[in-house]
C-alpha cells in the first residue's frame, strides 16, 4: 500500500519528500478513514504544499473520490491474500479434526464397595 501512495501522489504534483512521508505513515489511520469515507490527505498534506498546486489538482486529490481509487488495488489485493490465508487455515483445520478421530467421554472408574 504505501508504494501505491506515494506513486499516487507523486502522479498528482505532491513532492517526492512529502509523499514518501506520507506513505510511511502507519496504514491503519487511513485506512480506518477510508471505511468512514473521509479522505486524510487534506490534513496529511502540509497547506503550502497543496495551495502551491493548481486549484483543481488540489481540489482533486482532497475530493471523496481520489483517495479511495489510490488505495483499491493494494487494499483488494491485501483482501485476496488474507481471504486465501484463511481458508487454508479453515482446511487444515478441518483436516487435523478429521484425522483426530471420533469423539471421546471420558468416564471415571468407580471403586468397588468393600464387603464385609
């Protein structure tokens, strides 16, 4: 993901220094504000970087629209990998259980009483 952003934003006139500081910072920020529909990069990007852009390219990269399409193929690409991960978790899983064998109760032996 942080390749993605910083070619994104170098692609749309954001300084090679800002942008890599920007795709360093920790992805779970941004990607928690993308779930809510927020795009972090109009607080991200120092205000004399953006108001030294034209106007549409700045009002581009802060619009609801840019930031999404920056992270989609790295963020779906992450999806894939996990969802795979975890159903070959699920399959191993099942396989340890089915090679364990059937079911085991067990039942404590009961002393014989003393007869006197």
């Amino acid at each position: 993901m942080p390749a993605a952003m910083y070619n994104g934003l170098v692609q749309n006139g954001i300084p090679a220094q800002i942008a890599h500081q920007i795709a360093s910072a920790p992805p779970v920020g941004y990607l928690f504000a993308a779930f809510l529909g927020y795009n972090p990069l109009k607080t991200l990007i120092p205000a004399s970087v953006l108001n030294s852009l034209p106007a549409q390219q700045a009002a581009n990269i802060t619009s609801r629209a840019f930031f999404p399409q920056l992270i989609d193929t790295a963020f779906h690409r992450g999806l894939v990998e996990v969802l795979i991960f975890s159903i070959i978790m699920c399959l191993i899983g099942a396989a340890a259980s089915w090679v364990r064998g059937g079911k085991y109760v067990y039942q404590e032996k009961t002393k014989p009483e003393n007869k006197n």
